[in-house]
C-alpha cells in the first residue's frame, strides 16, 4: 500500500521524523502481506533497535522475532519496547522476541 499514515504518539518515541516515515511505510507493507499470506508471524532479520519490529507487533499485531548480531541493539529495543508498552496505548496485541546472533 502506498498509503502512509503517522504513528501514535506512544510508538514514535525516538524516532526522527525519517525514521517514522520509513518505518509506517515499511510496516504498513509487511502487515498487509502477512495478511495476504495468512500469517501473524514475522522474522526482522537485521532488525537493529526494533523500530519496525516494535510498530509490526504493537500496532499491526503481529508476533515478531527481530534478530541482531548487536547486543547493545538489542538490550535498546527491549528497554524501547517496555516504555512503549507501559503507555497502554498500543493496540496490537503481538508479541516481540529479541534474539542476538553472532
């Protein structure tokens, strides 16, 4: 879809401006092709700080597993993702797992 939309408040936290902008239009396509292919299920390969991992489980509702071969990414999004969360806000109901590989 090449319709964009912005992001709640509570799941642009961090992003510049770019970054949401990527990261709507990114989701927005990943989510209708899950959809297309009957899948609640998603592997972020290079998923960094979880941005799009993060939109993809708490917004679209998807189950993700981002995987990172940095630690510090990692340990990032898992902090990122609590605070969203604790915003009550979200509307999907998917789950995130972080996993880093080496």
């Amino acid at each position: 879809s090449s319709e964009t939309h912005s992001l709640p408040h509570d799941m642009r936290i961090g992003l510049t401006a770019k970054k949401e902008h990527e990261v709507v239009r990114l989701s927005t396509a990943v989510a209708d092709l899950a959809e297309r292919v009957n899948s609640k299920k998603v592997v972020d390969i290079g998923s960094g700080k979880g941005y799009l991992g993060q939109v993809l489980a708490l917004h679209h509702g998807l189950d993700v597993v981002g995987l990172e071969a940095q630690s510090l990414h990692n340990a990032s999004s898992q902090m990122r993702t609590e605070r969203v969360r604790a915003l009550k806000r979200s509307r999907g109901k998917g789950t995130i797992t972080s996993l880093t590989y080496e």
